[in-house]
C-alpha cells in the first residue's frame, strides 16, 4: 500500500472522525513559521503539530534534535488525538521532510495507518478545496505504542554498520555539504549521497518509476541506513526507499550532528 494519498482522497475523508489530520508546516530559520501559517490557513480539521518540539535533550539518541523514546511520543501523538488505530495523514508546504519526519515518528512507535499528503498544502489549495483559519477542537487520546526499535540506531550501531559493512549508508543532504566543500561537514565513512530532492521534479514528487530509476544502484533486498544532519531530512529518502519497496532501512536519527560530536 502507498504512504501517500492525494487531496481528493481527503476531500472525500474530511467527515470521518478516524482520520486526524496533521499540519507539520516548518522553517528551521523561523520559529514561529509552522503555526502561523496555519492559523493563515490550514485544511478543516488539521491539527498543528511543531516538529521542532518534538525533541528529547535527555535521549542518548543524540544530535541536534534526539529523539524522544516511545511513551513520550505516544503521549505527543495521543494530545492530537491519535490512537492506535487512527488513520492519519500529514502535511506540510509541498512535499517536504517534515511531514516524511513526523511520519518516520508514528512508523517508529509501530503506527501502521500513516501517510503523507501527495502536493501537501500548495496542492489542496491549488485544487480549490476548504481552507479554515480556527484552530481544531482538540479530544485527547490514550496511545499505546509497540516500538520499532529496529528501525532508529545510534552512533555505536553505525560504528559497527561501518566496521562490518553490513549496511549501505546513504546521506540525505546536499552535495556539497556531504562532499565539505562548503567549508565544513562532509560525511560518515564509507557513506553514499542521494540528496533528497532528487525524488522530486521542482516542488512535485516524481512518478514511482522516476524515482526507483534513481535508486536502482541500490538492490532491494540491500541493508541500509539513512541520514542527513540532523535526522528530518533523512526522512524523506526513508519515506521513498518504503514506497519503492525496501524492507531492510533503518534511520539514524542524531545523523551527522551525532557523529561528528565529541564523545566527551
């Protein structure tokens, strides 16, 4: 079954109370961006949700934004009114890593009915349908989650992906970041690069066989770990090695900012 839906779908869905609706419109330059666009507009019955908030400093997953372990998520998840057996659906701008990031979140506590708005916001609007300014009336729900532990790894994990070559790692960010030509970064050793926006043509997903052609150096039954910087943006190719048919991913979620922090 696809991660995505397209906006008729959820026109048609906007009645039905087991579909939540999230808006993860975000800007890593501005802080108020997520919400503000929302209360601008947002599709009828979209619930904002702040990625940037959904962090955990004391996690020993590490990095810019660690992860938060698996009851703190489901009680994030749960005060949007999500439950175990909730459908929900997530958008953001277009099509973005946030929205690819706060569905990596609901697969990482065991969510199954999660997917992601194909065109996101750009797209309902675009298509003439309802947009709304008042915020949600919110019911909060009780989740029960059922990790996915397998799925995230941390830096003494990617030191053994490297040390056994067990796993292709691919990094999310551009070419130059990964490369160090901009004067820091570069990359894990041993690391790949498939810069996210490869999957897309503009601001507008590229067709499923586009997008398998660009992959194809990697089998499908290979072993592999995404990440970026730090753990949104590696995501997004998390999100498409799933549609295409890989089984055998895993992300990183401290990405690089973990690794090339002090162990100090």
């Amino acid at each position: 079954m696809s991660n995505f839906v397209d906006t008729a779908w959820l026109k048609d869905s906007l009645e039905n109370e087991d579909v939540i609706i999230l808006d993860a419109r975000y800007s890593p330059t501005d802080a108020d961006y997520g919400f503000s666009h929302y209360i601008k507009g947002h599709i009828p019955n979209a619930r904002h949700v702040d990625i940037s908030a959904i962090t955990d400093e004391q996690s020993d997953y590490g990095g810019a934004k660690p992860l938060p372990y698996p009851d703190q998520l489901a009680g994030i998840f749960g005060s949007l009114g999500i439950h175990e057996q909730s459908t929900v659906v997530i958008y953001d701008d277009y099509i973005k890593p946030e929205s690819a990031r706060i569905w990596w979140l609901l697969k990482f506590i065991g969510h199954e009915k999660v997917f992601v708005l194909n065109g996101g916001f750009a797209q309902w609007k675009a298509d003439g349908y309802p947009i709304v300014q008042e915020e949600t009336i919110v019911q909060a729900k009780e989740y029960i989650p059922s990790p996915r532990w397998e799925i995230a790894l941390k830096k003494d994990d990617i030191a053994g992906v490297i040390e056994q070559q067990s796993a292709h790692l691919i990094d999310a960010r551009n070419e130059k970041v990964y490369a160090g030509t901009l004067g820091k970064s570069g990359h894990i050793p041993t690391a790949g690069n498939y810069f996210w926006r490869r999957h897309l043509n503009g601001n507008q997903l590229k067709l499923k066989d586009d997008i398998q052609v660009g992959i194809q150096h990697y089998k499908i039954s290979d072993s592999i770990v995404h990440y970026c910087g730090s753990g949104i943006s590696a995501c997004f190719n998390y999100l498409l090695f799933d549609e295409i048919g890989y089984q055998n991913i895993k992300l990183y979620p401290g990405s690089f900012t973990d690794w090339s922090a002090s162990s100090d």
